[in-house]
C-alpha cells in the first residue's frame, strides 16, 4: 500500500508518524518554508522536520499545480491529507485508486473550514472531534469515513485540544484506511442544511474585547491561546489563562489589585497566567506584585 501524505503543522505530526509504521510512505508534500521568530529566519514547517527524521522524500510545491506531473511517477494507492492548508484540484484528489482522505478536527458537517479547533473553543462547545473524509472539490464537504467525538475539558485551550485531537485522529485514521480499503466502509454524505463554517483566525480577533460577557471572553482567551491580547497603561499584555468569577464594572476595568480580577461587559474574569510587556510568563499575582495596578484602571 503505497501512501502519499499531504500535511503542514504540528497537528498533522501523530497522523504521519502512525502511518509510516505500517506503510510505505512515497512522498510528503508540505507548504514551503517560512520566516519566524523576530530573526525571520526561514524555518521549515513540523512535517517537513518529521518527514525527514523518518528519511522520506519531501516536496514543497509553492503551486500545488505544478505537482501533478510529480503525482503521475510516484503512483500512490492512496494521499492522506491533514491541514495541508491548499484547496487541492480534481486532478489531485481524484488520481489514486482508494482516492483522497481527510482527517479534519470537528464533528462534520459542524465547523468545515480553516479553524475548526479555535472555533469551537471560542464558542464554548462542550465537545468536539475528528472526521475522516473523502475529499472533494468543496471544501471539507466530502462523504464520511469515520467519526470520534472527544470531550472538550473546562481546562482545554487551543494547544491541549489540538494535542489530543491530534493524537487521537492519528489512530482513528490508521484504522479507518483499511477497513476503506478493504470495502468494509459505506461513505455517509453529509447533511448540508446542518453545515457551519470555521473560517482563518484574523488578527483583529485577537484582541480582547472587555464588553462581552465574562464567558465568552474566557472562552475567546481558550481558543486564541497565547495569541489573545489586551493593553494596559499602553502596553500589550497576552492573556493565557483566566476564571470566572463575581464582580460587575466598567468593561476592562481593575475591580481588585491584588488578585487582577477585571470587569467584563456582565460578570467579572480573575486573570491567572499573562505575558508581560516585557515577553515575561507569569501569574496574574506576580503582574500585580510589579505592576502594582490600582482599582479602576482600564484594560483595553
């Protein structure tokens, strides 16, 4: 069984790893390297870095057009796609004899797009998982493989969820793709009227906006971790970690310098774990031992 695997991030790490002990692996395809860090230096991207510890071949097409003449030597029996992160055409998807499967992070038909994870944090679903798809020319609106729900924990953010979803999928997927093989599956076409999209993270979201309720800022601080962020005395501060707790005031308000209880647009958020101005992790009793921020200032 011959598997081209077709992955960017982190998250697509376990399902590679799983599937190279049990197939022969004859390509890897990822998005191309990209500056990070404040050096932007080019870096390459997880599965690229995995790809290569285990000695498979690597492509980095910048179009994924130009792919298929490469596509037509390597043959594969089967391409395994997981947040890849390009919509890819007819010609790819539907070239090898057991065609294209998807592992995306949500329930399907709930939350096809980009950002799956981060929107159900952000809208405090209480459970979620992962689906194994046929891929079509629609976006993740594919045919049903298999499904796994998993409980999304009071504790989970973005990084916890999208660990254990990833994990998790790794093993739903290497399970599924034999019995899909085998004939042993019949594909479940999804319910388009119950369809819901979870389109790119925009950097505008980022910010926190104090006039919500405490919830649903938390619940926004989940699932942008650690990228969530608010000012103070004009400064930005990224907000890890908070809890609910009583207290009503002005939105963004100081309602207790001592604990870094601020006011929301109804109830109150007791700030656990920031970064500082100054890039430092710490608790929000340690901001406040050096901050020193006093009853009535704004976060904003």
């Amino acid at each position: 069984m011959k598997i081209l695997f077709m992955g960017t991030p982190s998250f697509a790490v376990p399902t590679l790893e799983e599937l190279a002990k049990d197939y022969e692996i004859v390509g890897v395809v990822c998005q191309p390297d990209k500056p990070a860090g404040r050096g932007k230096k080019l870096t390459p991207p997880p599965v690229k870095v995995t790809a290569q510890r285990l000695g498979l071949r690597v492509f980095q097409p910048e179009r994924i057009k130009t792919f298929i003449e490469t596509l037509k030597d390597l043959k594969p029996d089967l391409i395994v796609v997981v947040a890849y992160g390009k919509i890819l055409p007819k010609e790819i998807i539907y070239s090898p004899p057991y065609k294209t499967l998807n592992l995306h992070a949500s329930l399907l038909p709930k939350y096809r797009g980009a950002s799956p994870i981060h929107r159900a944090l952000i809208a405090g679903e209480r459970e979620t998982g992962n689906t194994v798809m046929l891929v079509t020319e629609k976006m993740d609106a594919g045919d049903i493989l298999a499904q796994e729900k998993v409980a999304i924990e009071e504790e989970d953010n973005l990084f916890t969820l999208s660990e254990k979803l990833s994990k998790k999928g790794a093993k739903l997927l290497s399970r599924t793709i034999p019995l899909w093989v085998e004939g042993k599956i019949k594909p479940i076409p999804q319910r388009e009227e119950l369809a819901t999209y979870a389109p790119p993270v925009q950097k505008e979201e980022m910010r926190i906006c104090w006039k919500a309720d405490a919830e649903s800022v938390r619940n926004r601080i989940r699932g942008l971790y650690p990228n969530a962020f608010t000012f103070f005395r004009g400064q930005r501060i990224k907000i890890l970690k908070a809890s609910l707790t009583d207290g009503e005031g002005q939105p963004g308000e100081v309602l207790n310098g001592a604990d870094l209880i601020v006011a929301c647009g109804k109830g109150a958020l007791k700030v656990e774990e920031l970064i500082s101005p100054k890039g430092k992790r710490m608790s929000g009793k340690d901001f406040c031992r050096g901050y020193r921020p006093k009853e009535g200032e704004l976060f904003g």
